[in-house]
C-alpha cells in the first residue's frame, strides 16, 4: 500500500536531487529535535514533507546498509522510507530494518526519551526495543570541519605576525 497519495504529494514541500534532500532531511531532524545522523541515505532522488499531517517520505536509488559504529548496530534503509513525525518522535516508521542477532527487524518508531535524559529508544513492530545514547546518532563531520576552519583562520591570522616578526628581525 503507498502511503504517498496524490493529494498528499500536492500539498507538501517536495525537493529533488541528493544534495538538496541530504541537507532538508538533515534539517528536519534538527526541526524535531532528533539526532542529524538518523537518516544517513545515499543517492537520494526525492523527499518531502507534509507539515499538516507530519507525513514525511525519502526514495533513494537502491537499498542502503548502514553501520552505526557507537552502538555496532546494522541498519538498512530501503528504496522508499516513510514516516510521521513530530517534536522527539518519529512513528509509523516504513522502509528501515535493524539487524538484531540473526534476524532483520522492522522498525516502527524511535522517540527521545521524555523527559530528557539523552537516550533514544527504537522499537520494532514485535514490540522489541533498544535504547542507546541520542549522541551515537549525530554526525560528527560538520564539527570537524569547523575546527578544521578554525585552524587555518588561525593559521592565516598568524602567518601574518609571523612575516611582521621575520620583518622586524632583518630590519635590527
């Protein structure tokens, strides 16, 4: 059954191309106050979002596996991964797997715990569930680069009093 109705398509913000919806999908887990890393697809052709009804959609070209190296937890994200969300919570969760033992388990819904206590909970349709630190799930890249920023700004602002010192001391 596709969930994305035509009417719902109409009245939703809908963006194309990976780069445009890497970034809105970001920004939208930061809306909900979820961790950015949630969601980390490849090769995203479409997404959107119903803001009446919280109905959020994501296709990709092909499946993609996912490993989150803090909590050694496979996840796969399939071509078509739909949701509802809303403040610390995303429920009705279609598309996404987690591997448990032996076993691929669908995921249906992943809330922050509330009151906050940094903990994220994910559970599967069987009623099974896994708590981890909401901090696993962030990305850590865009901090990186703007300590790497930051180091050449630091760089460039010392490059200059280096040149005025080497100056002074050939000047005496």
């Amino acid at each position: 059954m596709n969930l994305l109705t035509d009417e719902i398509r109409a009245k939703s913000e809908v963006y194309n191309g990976d780069e445009i919806c890497q970034a809105k999908s970001k920004e939208l887990l930061l809306e909900i106050n979820l961790p950015n890393g949630l969601l980390p697809l490849k090769d995203i052709e479409e997404c959107g979002y119903h803001r009446e009804s919280g109905f959020v959609w994501l296709k990709q070209k092909a499946s993609y596996t996912h490993k989150f190296e803090k909590v050694d937890r496979l996840v796969t994200y399939g071509t078509e991964v739909t949701a509802t969300v809303e403040v610390g919570k995303i429920k009705k969760l279609t598309g996404v797997k987690v591997k448990e033992l032996l076993v691929w388990l669908p995921l249906h819904e992943i809330q922050l715990d509330d009151p906050p206590t940094g903990k994220i909970t994910f559970r599967a349709i069987t009623g099974l569930f896994r708590t981890f630190p909401a901090s696993a799930f962030e990305i850590e890249e865009e901090v990186k680069d703007v300590k790497e920023e930051n180091k050449d700004q630091v760089k460039e602002a010392e490059a200059p009093a280096a040149t005025a010192a080497a100056v002074e001391v050939k000047e005496v």
